[in-house]
C-alpha cells in the first residue's frame, strides 16, 4: 500500500515531498539561477548540498525558465573524461531541449580540436561521448575550452537562461591546477550562465573561493548551509508520520532532533528507523525512539570503524574525551589530565586534522564539538 511506505529518505538526493524545508535557501538559490548569478554552496559533508541545488533545478526547468546542466568532477580522473562529461551534460540538457535531433550533434561537436568518439546504448537510446587518451596537451586544453565557452553560445542562439552545476569542484585541482585560471577567464564573460559549485572539501573550497591569490576569489556568490532549525524540521517529521498512518508525538520529535542537532541526513537516517519502529496506526515512543538509534549505530558502525582505523592516537583521545565531556576549554590543563590529553601543542594538531576531515566543527572561540553524527554515541557507547 502507498501509505506503508517509508516517507524518509537519506544517501539519495532528496527531492518533492523529500526535500525537508530550506525555503529561504530554495527561494535565494532559485533566484541566483534564473538571474545568471555565480554561486558557490558551502556546507559540511551530508548537509543536503547537491538536494538543495536539484530541488531548485527542478522548478526552474519544470517552469521552462533555465535549462540546467550538471558534471560531477569526482567522476572525471582525467581531462579527457571532464571534456566526455561536458559534451554528455551540455547534448542532454541544453542541446537537446533547444535543437532538432539532426542539429543536436552539429551544435556540440562542431568546433572542437579533437572530435570524440559517440556510442549509443541500443536498449534506451542515450549517447555516450568518449575522447580518448593520447592526444597533444595542447589540443586537449583547446577542447576543453570550447566546451567551457559551448553552454553560453547554445543559450544565446535561443535566448535561453542556462546553469552549470559543478559538483565535487575542487577535484579540477587534482586534474590540473591551471583549470581555475582558465575557467575562470571564460566564465567571467558568461553573465548570462549560472555557474554553480559544490563542494565536499570544505577547506579546499574555501580556498579556492576566499583566498585572493586564488583566480576564483570573489567570482561567486556564496550561501552557507548549517544544521536545519528545530521549529522547521519537527513539523517536516510529524507532517511525513501522519502522511502514512502513523503519529509522531512533538516530544518525540524534539527527541530526534536533540540527537542529530538538525543535521539534515542524520535526521532522515534516524528518522527512517524510527518510522520502520512504529507500527502502522500507533504513535511513536521514547521505546521506538531507542530502537530506532539502535538500528542506526549497527548501520553506522562499519563507517565508524573505519574513521577510528585512520584517526592518530591523539585524535582518539580528543575525540573520546569530547564524547565524554563537552567543553570550551579543550586544551585547559585540569581538562587535558582528567582524559588523558597530551600537551596543547599535540591537541592542537589533532584537532586541526579533525577539524579538516569535518569529524570536529569549531563551536565558538576554542570550542569544538563532535560534528559527525551519531559518532559521540557510539563512542561512549563503547567507552562506558
């Protein structure tokens, strides 16, 4: 039955009745889109950065108002498979919308340096664009920067607003770090194109984006997304548990979110649990509401393994005291030799790296917290 089934959902992009408030971000982002505004998303790992770009790109191309294309540059280990992602995104977003079929293949591959290869899959009909290895850098770079040029020109020949989405974008250091000087010379002349850059490494983006030096500083607008506010998320949890036959106490709610601090994917996770917790017809409880956080850290567990395998003997430390006992005075004499802690020096290397890895988040001057979900309890789970 329709109403059995689980309202909640995390690890996927969360979209229509999944995607859990935002509006101010939705309405802001959704905006800078259809205007052509440069935007740059920043927010920790599972925050719901890639479900807030795509729910905005659903309205608008739902509307007809902004055709949007996107690349994931985790997926690209070369120039090559960066230039095959462009062609792919910019025939199946923008080219196909805009052009007949006979013209679809002429608008995107005319005027590029090195021609790829194009397959079709036979069962469903989409194309797949390849370039292969071996060619002159020289002619690679050339191609690429036909591409970058290639959305505005599409856009402009039918007076279509376009949006690139960028995800993992601070992977293109890794490809070559020259790209940003030369993405940045093209797309400074592409008022009427919306770039838009995600990122999951926060420090790097920063970078890339805040640092003067950096051929990006400034080039952007940028929103910063935090933990999503209890008053906006309770009503989100108890209007999904009513939705399917079932009852989710405000306490019960409050519950949830005092466990997961907003954070929007731990919410879904813990939340999924907890509806599969309570039967059909009954309301949740503080009983269900355990089971549930049970579930979670078993399904969690082989994740949090792995974060202490690679953690320091120091991060350890700092990451079990924290557990423990939260403070604003991590590296304070009385608190270090109460866990054990080692001099200020040492601490304030592990945390520098906790803090890169986003397993720390800095929670006022000096003051860090455990940032990744559900790790303090299972932490001090295992310590007590």
């Amino acid at each position: 039955m329709a109403g059995d089934r689980n309202p909640f959902n995390f690890g996927d992009v969360a979209l229509d009745a999944g995607f859990a408030d935002r509006e101010r971000e939705l309405a802001e982002l959704t905006a800078d889109m259809r205007n052509g505004q440069n935007v740059v998303v920043f927010a920790p790992r599972r925050y719901g950065k890639s479900s807030l770009v795509w729910r905005a790109a659903q309205g608008l191309v739902a509307r007809r108002e902004v055709l949007v294309a996107q690349v994931d540059l985790m997926l690209t280990a070369t120039k090559e498979q960066l230039a095959a992602a462009l062609a792919k995104a910019i025939y199946d977003e923008i080219a196909t919308p805009l052009f007949r079929v006979r013209e679809r293949m002429a608008h995107v591959v005319s005027g590029l340096r090195i021609a790829p290869v194009v397959t079709v899959d036979p069962q469903t009909g989409d194309l797949s664009f390849t370039f292969r290895a071996g060619h002159e850098r020289t002619d690679v770079d050339a191609t690429l920067e036909a591409l970058f040029e290639l959305p505005a020109k599409l856009a402009a020949t039918r007076r279509k607003r376009v949006a690139i989405v960028f995800d993992e974008f601070q992977e293109i250091l890794s490809l070559d770090p020259r790209l940003p000087s030369v993405m940045r010379s093209i797309f400074q002349m592409q008022p009427e194109v919306a770039h838009v850059y995600l990122g999951s490494r926060r420090s790097l983006m920063k970078r890339l984006f805040n640092d003067k030096n950096e051929p990006f500083w400034r080039s952007a607008k940028q929103i910063e997304l935090g933990p999503i506010p209890s008053e906006e998320f309770a009503p989100f949890l108890e209007e999904r548990f009513a939705g399917t036959n079932r009852r989710l106490p405000a306490a019960v709610a409050e519950g949830v979110l005092a466990l997961t601090g907003g954070h929007p994917y731990a919410t879904q996770e813990l939340a999924y649990a907890l509806w599969d917790e309570t039967p059909r017809g009954r309301a949740a409880s503080d009983q269900t509401l355990a089971r549930a956080l049970d579930v979670v850290l078993r399904s969690e567990n082989a994740h949090f393994a792995l974060v202490w395998e690679r953690a320091s003997q120091v991060q350890r430390l700092v990451l079990q005291a924290l557990a423990l006992e939260p403070t604003s005075s991590l590296t304070a004499a009385e608190y270090r030799n109460r866990h054990g802690l080692p001099g200020t020096s040492s601490v304030a290397r592990a945390v520098e790296a906790l803090v890169e890895d986003e397993l720390l988040r800095q929670h006022g001057p000096g003051s860090y917290v455990i940032a990744e979900p559900f790790l303090g309890e299972w932490l001090r789970r295992r310590l007590q």
